[in-house]
C-alpha cells in the first residue's frame, strides 16, 4: 500500500497493529458484559465424499434472512 513512499512502510504495520490492538480492547469490554462466542467453519466428514466445510456464520446470516436454520457449505471449498 505504501510502496514507493520513503519512510511509510512502518506506518502502514503501526496502522494495522493499532487497528488489531483496538479490535481486541473492543472484544474485552464486550465479552465482559455479553456472552459471546466467535463464528467459525467446521469440517465435516461425509461419506459420498471427502467431506466438506460448513460456515456458521453462514448459516446464522441465512437464518436472519430466510428464517431457515440448516448448515451453509462453504463456497470456496472444492466438493470432490
């Protein structure tokens, strides 16, 4: 991003550590008044194939829509 800029190529890493280090100030404060657990991707073998990746924070942004509540396969992981 900084790339041919002399000196900026440590602020765009101070940048991004400020930015990380604010996320993590922001998850403290809200873990201690909710209860929250981060969205993640599961593997889950099948037996017609290798197996494939569901995304729970798919399947929670579809049930918001559709009112549907039923595991999301991942797209970008390939089905063999």
């Amino acid at each position: 991003m900084f790339e041919g800029i002399k000196g900026k190529q440590g602020e765009g890493a101070r940048v991004l550590e400020q930015f990380k280090s604010r996320v993590a100030a922001f998850e403290d404060v809200f873990r201690s008044l909710f209860t929250a657990t981060r969205l993640k991707s599961v593997f889950e073998r099948e037996a017609a194939s290798n197996g494939a990746v569901y995304d729970e924070l798919l399947r929670y942004v579809h049930r918001c829509v559709s009112w549907k509540d039923h595991p999301i396969r991942r797209p970008d992981f390939p089905v063999y």
